[in-house]
C-alpha cells in the first residue's frame, strides 16, 4: 500500500511540476505520469544504488549535493524509457535538458519529503 501511495503521490507532483514549469518539463497527461512514475520507482531500485556507489566520491566531496544530479540523471532516464518504450507516436515526457530535470529533482525531493512527513506523522 505504501508503494502506490508513493507512485499516485509521485503521479500527481509530476502533474503539477509541469504546470509550474512548462518551459522546463512537459507531461501529456495522468496516464503518461503514472506510468513515468512506475518507470521511476523501479530504476529508482535497479539503478540508482548502482549509481550511488560509483559516485560515492564525488558525492562525498561535494557534502551530499552530487545526489541531486544523480537524482536528476534518473529523471532522465526515465523520460528516455517512457518517451522512446511507448506505442503511442505523440507521448511526451520529457525535459529541455539535465538542468531542468536537477531542478524538477529538487522540488520533487522537497515535496517527497514534505508529503511523507505528513503520512507518517501520528495522529492524536
């Protein structure tokens, strides 16, 4: 349950991210979101700890902030799967460029850890 309270979460940031930024990330619709959602989740598994340890010293010099890049190559990535994997010729996900995806990284990182802080809080 708490997967797909992650993904719909990550769904609807990524709907929102793109009305906040439509110069920097375009998203066609919730169908092409959640599935770039799902798309994350699972390189976010296979991948990203890969990715972690071969930046291990990078990231330790530069105090943690190279995470934010790794974080963004695995937005990419994941525009790369969704774009290019779909049978559909008009699906978009995508962003102009790395900047934009460390940037659409950073607010997902910020309202992730917002928004999870909210579910796992204990009510009284």
């Amino acid at each position: 349950m708490r997967y797909w309270t992650r993904v719909l979460v990550n769904t609807i940031l990524f709907i929102a991210i793109s009305g906040l930024l439509p110069g920097l990330f375009h998203v066609d619709g919730i169908l092409v979101a959640l599935v770039a959602s799902i798309v994350l989740s699972i390189l976010n598994v296979l991948v990203k700890p890969i990715l972690h340890i071969l930046s291990f010293p990078i990231t330790f010099l530069t105090l943690g902030l190279f995470s934010l890049v790794i974080n963004g190559i695995m937005l990419e990535l994941t525009s790369i799967f969704v774009s290019s994997g779909s049978t559909f010729p008009n699906v978009t996900f995508g962003f102009s460029g790395l900047g934009a995806a460390i940037v659409v990284a950073f607010i997902l990182s910020i309202a992730n850890t917002i928004i999870g802080n909210q579910f796992s809080r204990e009510r009284y």
